[in-house]
C-alpha cells in the first residue's frame, strides 16, 4: 500500500501554521462590541442589522456606522476559519497517529514458514516489489558506441564522473535504479533516459536526465527536444521526470542532489 504519510505530515504542518496566523488574527478584533451581525438585501442592496449581546432587538446600522460592521464581518470570518482549522488539525493528528500504511504487509510477514507459503498475498510488500521493478527495468540499453569509463558502487560502468556520482548517491540512500534503460515514446521511438529510479514509497518510476554540457549550443537544443519529446508522452518535468545540470563554472551541486533525491524519490 503506498505510504502517504510523509504528504499529510506536510499538509498537517501547512494547516497548523494556518492556525496559528488564525490565532494572531484574533488579536486584531479585540475591543469590538459582541453579538450577532445580521445581512439581509433589499432591491439588491446590502442590509445590516446588528444584535448586541444582552439585548433582544437588532439594530439597523446606518451608512455612517459601516466601519464597524466591516469589521464585524471580518472578525466572524476568522473565527469561522479558526475554528474549521482546529477542527481539522484535530482530526489529521488523530487519523495520523492510527495511520498505518504498513499494516498489511505486517500480517503477513508475521506468518509462520507453514502458513506463508500457502498464502498469496493481497499485495506485494515493498521488497517484492522493487525486486519485480528491478527484473522489469533493464538497464544499460542505450547503443551508442562510447562505452562507461566508470565503474559505480553498484556495478557498472557510466560514462561520466558526474554520472557516478549521481549512481553511487543512489546507491547510498538505498534508491533503487537502473542506468540507462530503454523508454519507448510515441511512435515507438526509443529514448535512453540517464536513469529510471524507483520512488519505493509511492511506487513510482521517476527517470532521471542529467545535462553535462549545456554550454554547447547543439547539446542543449537536443535535450530541449528530448525533454519536450518525454512531456508530449505524459513524462512531465518534476513530476515523473527530474534533471540535474552543470557546466565547467558551475559543476554539480551534491547538496542538491540531495535534496532533489529526498524530495523526489524518498
């Protein structure tokens, strides 16, 4: 089951600091008469009418009284918003804390020899699956000529030391890929992406393109094409597809990287 975990721990973070400005916003409304505002239209005009606390009757505020009921409008607004927002925090930090993305996989790991091996499991657990993405993707099928000068932690040879840089990082934060794989495009046209990887997590094939030469002007117009070619297939730029750059001034950023990796593919 793809875990989700780490989206709604980000979205929780984002509500919360949406309720916190909602809990400053309330300072602004301190000092304002308390009761229920009241809107009705005639002939399409605004009416206002406010009941203050205590009383029985509503009061019809006039033009030259309106500032206070703009006011009025916008202090129920963010109380309606703070109290929605604490409503909601609420209930994602109670679902968060039952969350359990791993649950099924548990059961049945948890079996016994005599019982798991008459057991057809309703979903692959994230070893099996990645062991099945790996024997899927095949690697090192592009035919161009120039063969890898550089051997990586994983075994075979690219040809860039920027290339083994980015292959070993994989390796190192336990991201499965695999170089250089055949991607078919429309028309049955074969590309060669740097890299397909595996975002485990969310079980997603991410292909990785890295741009070593972009100083020259043939190379980059090429790759403009190709990464447009990956688009018009579906295959969109920071979503299913990312790209690392570099020229001689500017070499690759390993920070980055890595940031890039634990955004994307973690």
């Amino acid at each position: 089951m793809i875990d989700y975990s780490k989206e709604l721990r980000e979205q929780l973070l984002e509500m919360k600091k949406l309720l916190a400005n909602a809990k400053k916003r309330q300072k602004n409304h301190e000092g304002l008469p308390k009761g229920a505002l009241r809107v009705t239209t005639s002939q399409g005009i605004p009416q206002y009418y406010f009941k203050e606390q205590g009383k029985e009757k509503a009061t019809y505020v006039h033009a030259k009284d309106r500032a206070i009921v703009y006011k009025l409008i916008q202090r129920d607004y963010d109380l309606s918003v703070l109290r929605a927002l604490e409503e909601d925090c609420k209930s994602m930090d109670a679902f968060l804390n039952k969350y359990h993305p791993k649950h099924l996989d548990e059961i049945y790991e948890k079996l016994c020899i005599g019982r798991k091996k008459y057991v057809t499991p309703i979903m692959l657990s994230d070893e099996e699956f990645t062991n099945t993405w790996l024997a899927e993707i095949q690697g090192e099928k592009n035919p161009f000529p120039e063969s890898g000068k550089y051997e990586t932690e994983q075994g075979e040879k690219v040809r860039s030391k920027s290339e083994k840089i980015l292959a070993d990082t994989f390796y190192k934060m336990k991201i499965p890929y695999r170089y250089e794989p055949e991607v078919l495009l429309t028309g049955h046209k074969a590309v060669y992406p740097d890299f397909a990887c595996l975002n485990v997590r969310k079980r997603k094939t991410i292909y990785w393109e890295h741009l070593g030469l972009l100083i020259a002007d043939d190379y980059a117009l090429k790759n403009y094409m190709k990464l447009e070619s990956y688009e018009k297939n579906g295959i969109f730029l920071g979503d299913s597809l990312i790209i690392s750059m570099e020229t001689p001034e500017m070499p690759l950023d390993i920070a980055l990287i890595r940031k890039k990796m634990e955004k994307f593919l973690i």
